[in-house]
C-alpha cells in the first residue's frame, strides 16, 4: 500500500480518547485534531462541568475581577470563607468555562466531544465512564494520554503523597486507559512525555521517574500492538499549560526556550498525521538547562566501548558471505549515527561525509570488543561536526580501524526536495524475488527488499523498495531508528545487481563520499532509488543514489557510493556459485 493509499489514522470514524483533555495544553491539541480529522472525542478530566456558574461570576472575566466578586458576595452575606475555599471556588468557576469553550470550539471544528470527569488513576470509575462515552460514540481508537501533576520539591523533602500523585496520574493513568479499551483496536497512542525523563531536573525525582516509566511503555507497547503508531512525545517546556510565570521566568533567565502553544499543537497534530514513525520516543523543544550550561562532550573525545557477538544480533545470519555473518555497512553507518545523536542531546543527524568501511566487522559466537571514538571538530550555526572512529584490538594489541566517518548534527532538519516522480513506466521491470532466488544476492528473507528492478541505461537501475516491519529482537543491537539500515541495505544492492549485471561479479559498499538525510525510511511504505553509475572498472564501482517517495519528496541520497567488485567472491554470490560444502 503507497503513502497515498494508506487511510489516514485521524478520520472521521476516529474516537479519540484524550485524558486531561478539556483544559490546557491538551485541550488545544484536540481542538486542532478535530480540525483535521472532524473525529469524535471522549475528554477526561477530573474538574466537575456540570451546573451553572454563581451569581457572582456573572459578568466577570478574569481571575481577579472573579476573586473580588466572590470576596463581597460571601461578605455580604456574612459567611467567612477561607482563602483558600475562596480560592477553590474560582477555580471551579474557570474550570467550568474553559471545559464547555473547548466543548464547543471542537464542535465549531467539525467534531464532537463528550467530557467525563473522573479519576484517571480509579481504573474501576474510569472504565465505567469511558464504556458509557463508547455506548454513544463507538469504541476507541485512538488514545492521547496528557494527565499530568507536579509536586516540585527537592528529594529529601518530598512525601508519599507527592510521588502517588505525581506517578500515579501518569502511570497507573496509563494502565487505566490499557485496560479499559481494546488496544488491538487502536490506530494511535500518543503518550505526553517529558524531557525531564531524559535529562532529569531539580525537584522533579518522581516526574522525571513517571516520564521514563512511560516513555518505556511505549517501546512495550510497540512491539505488542504492531498495527498501532505508538508514540512517547518528551516535550521541552511549553509557554502554558503547567508552567507558572515563576517558571517562565526561570526558563528565561538560563536561556531555555519553550514551545509556543501554537507550534506545540502543530507538531502533535503532524505527529499523529506525518506517517509512521519507527522509534516510539521522539523529542520536541528543548532540554531542561540553558545553552551556556550544555558542556558535555564539548572539549574532550567520546569514548563508547561495545561488545558484539551473534546471539545478540539475529539478523546477521541472514547477511551472510559464505559461512561468515557479516555486518552490513549501513548497520555500521547508522551506529555512527546514533552514537553521534546520544552523544550530543538536542541535535539530530543531517550528513556524513567519507564513511568508510576499513575492515568490516564479521559477527562471531564469542564476543568481540569494539571501541568508537567521537569527535567534535566544528559547531557553528546550529551544526555540528563529529569525526567518528571505530576500531578493535588485533593480534599483539595492534589496533584495528574498522569505520570511519564524518557526522554532522543539526537543531533542524530542513525540508526536503522534491523531484520528478521516479516509476517504472516505459520500462521493463523484473520482480525483484527472481534476485534472491537465483543467487544474484545473498540476502536472506528480512533483508529482501528490492520488490521490483529495472535496468534503464548501461549506467541506471531503478529499484522499487520496501520491507516490512521486522521484530525488535531481531535487529539487536543495530535497531532502526533515526536511519533504518535495513532498508538503507536494500537500496545498497542495486549497486551489487548493477556489478552482476554488467561484470557478471559482486560488489561490496567500501566508501561514501556524502550521505544527506531528510527524514526516515519506514517498514511497510515502498520507495523508489535510482542508481546512476559514475565510474566503473572490472575491480571498482562508484555511483549516486536517489531515493524518494510516490510523491517525489526526497528521503535521502548518497553521493560517490564506492564498491569493490572481487571475482573471487563468485565462490559465495551469484548464479554460477556452487552450494559450500559442509565439513
């Protein structure tokens, strides 16, 4: 099914479940999906919506006007009230207009919306509120989960009261929404997150505990719900919602920038439309320390050590050479990239220029011990530049380099091209099973995902590629996230049909003068790549590859892919290649 075939997941049909839905941040966000998708909401909140507001509040706009009303009309008649009772009772009166304004800007917006109050973390009050909503609506199918408390106070301060309001809103609130619908049923589930589960901050021990809590639910929940976009947004600090002008004040003495309500409800909304993504964890906005204080990794080397062995990487036995489960340079690509992207909190990866494969990496029973080395050589305009390094210790503690590349990171990927559609019209193409049934390819089954090939020129092969999802486990260690390699492997291989075709020999990726990267290639959605050679002689191979979607928009492309074409392994690839003998 293509990117324009696929039924968008906010519909008409659509019932979404919003909790702590009717006020706030999350009020907004629905209200702008029912612009989108004129769906059905079911709002949960725990404000009382029903009765009339006072006497007193009748005319009255703003807080203090509000507090003053309310102040004489208990004077007058010579009831004493409490601030804080006086407070509260201002507070249900804002409560209540804000809930039926979002009420009724949904239904202005082509939607429709019921707004339960209830406890989210009463999982027994919960169920029966939603089953009744789902009586009049329908069942759900798509679930945001926006319930949120704070209690800030340093660790040693903080009670247990703190942590079962802070915790419990957000994961027993979780549980609640799981276990009161049918997940299989789902098209979405969008958790509201936090940056504060990624890097912490002070006085928030519990609600940095809760966001990681959900943040990880969200992988849990997508490898058990395959057909559900699960996303954990870890939002920056937003310019509303539960940020107090104290605390705006805050962010803005240490130069934290915060998201701009419209632009954070944008972002969701793109989020939920945008197509699939293949990390469920994403970030929006800015981590929790200023600018001036980011300092890690600025003035010294990166220095991660891994160990690899074959039990912890299944997919390897399907990129065989011969005996030898071989790492595929695009998996050795991506963890450059990764490595890169954890390294350096709040850029994302752009380019790589001169990725080099020096000695490959064969995949082994026993483990073997892997060091990368990341360093920042420029940053300027929002960029910056690593030079990453892999290597391992050979016989006699001689050092062996194994990769090689340029990384560049950017605050903001920009938007990509388009081009002129790429099609197979006009062309001859060949079903692209016939390449790994005869031996022209080496790939085993999840690595097959060339669908269709045709040869344009002596110089041009264009491919049709997709791969379904496959299972976290197997992908181990080198697991599609920013890049996805086993797609990106896929595109690889026109180059290697291309050697067969025209020297009747492989070819393996070496070298990657400039790799530039737009946005994600997912499972399940075909693409187009168009190879055109550049340099070829009976040892080597160079060309650029384009890849693209139906509509043209550029996913990514390389510039000088060089291969190294070898006779010799006609012993393991190709049609003439004998089965080896086992002994």
């Amino acid at each position: 099914m293509t990117e324009k075939e696929r039924k968008p997941l906010l519909n008409s049909d659509s019932v979404v479940l919003v909790t702590g839905g009717a006020k706030g941040i999350t009020a907004q966000c629905a209200i702008r999906l029912a612009e989108t998708g004129r769906c059905k909401f079911i709002l949960v909140g725990r404000s009382n919506a029903e009765g009339d507001d006072p006497s007193w509040a009748d005319g009255a706009d703003s807080r203090e006007v509000l507090q003053k009303r309310a102040a004489a009309f208990y004077m007058e008649k010579g009831e004493k009230v409490s601030p804080k009772d006086l407070a509260r009772a201002v507070k249900d009166v804002i409560s209540r207009r804000e809930i039926r304004a979002t009420l009724n800007a949904i239904k202005q917006q082509g939607g429709q919306a019921i707004y339960i109050s209830t406890d989210v973390t009463d999982e027994k009050a919960f169920a029966g509120k939603v089953r009744e909503a789902e009586n009049e609506f329908g069942g759900v199918t798509g679930v945001i989960h926006g319930a949120g408390n704070l209690a800030d106070k340093l660790i040693e301060n903080k009670t247990e009261e703190d942590f079962n309001l802070v915790v419990g809103t957000k994961v027993k609130g979780l549980r609640s929404v799981i276990n009161c619908i049918d997940p299989q049923k789902l098209d979405f589930l969008v958790l509201f997150s936090s940056v504060a589960g990624l890097f912490g901050n002070m006085g928030q021990a519990d609600y940095a505990l809760a966001n990681e809590v959900l943040n990880k639910s969200a992988h849990i929940l997508k490898r058990s719900l395959p057909n559900c976009q699960v996303i954990s947004i870890n939002w920056g600090p937003w310019d509303a919602g539960m940020v107090s002008p104290q605390l705006k004040k805050y962010f803005e003495s240490r130069d934290i920038p915060m998201i701009k309500t419209e632009d954070g409800v944008e972002i969701l909304n793109s989020e939920i439309t945008g197509g699939e993504h293949l990390s469920p964890q994403v970030m929006v906005g800015s981590q929790l320390f200023g600018q001036h204080e980011i300092s890690i990794n600025d003035n010294r080397p990166v220095t991660i050590r891994r160990q690899i062995r074959l039990e912890d990487n299944p997919f390897a036995l399907q990129h065989e050479i011969g005996s030898n489960p071989v790492l595929p340079a695009t998996c050795a690509a991506s963890w450059l990239v990764d490595a890169c992207e954890a390294s350096f909190p709040g850029y994302l990866f752009h380019r790589m220029e001169d990725f080099k494969v020096l000695k490959g990496v064969t995949i082994q029973d026993d483990p073997v011990d892997y060091e990368m080395k990341l360093e920042k050589q420029r940053a300027a305009d929002g960029t910056l530049t690593i030079e990453a390094t892999v290597t391992s210790q050979g016989k006699g503690g001689r050092r062996l380099f194994r990769y090689s590349g340029t990384v560049t990171l950017t605050r903001s990927i920009p938007a990509a091209p388009i081009h002129p559609r790429i099609g197979f019209e006009n062309l001859q193409a060949t079903g692209g099973s016939r390449f790994y049934s005869d031996g022209t390819l080496f790939h085993g089954p999840i690595f097959q995902g060339i669908q269709k090939a045709a040869f344009m020129d002596e110089r041009r092969v264009v491919t049709e590629v997709m791969l379904p999802p496959i299972p976290r486990r197997i992908q181990g260690q080198f697991p599609a996230e920013t890049v996805n390699p086993y797609i990106y492997d896929a595109v690889v291989q026109s180059l290697l049909l291309w050697s067969q075709e025209n020297y009747s020999a492989p070819c393996l990726p070496s070298r990657l003068k400039e790799w530039v990267n737009y946005r994600t290639v997912p499972f399940g959605i075909p693409v187009w790549a168009e190879l055109n050679v550049t340099y070829h002689n009976e040892y080597a191979a160079a060309g650029d590859i384009l890849v693209v979607g139906d509509d043209g928009r550029e996913y990514f492309h390389f510039v000088g892919l060089e291969g190294t074409i070898s006779q010799q392994l006609n012993r393991y690839i190709g049609k003439k290649s004998e089965p080896e003998k086992s002994g």
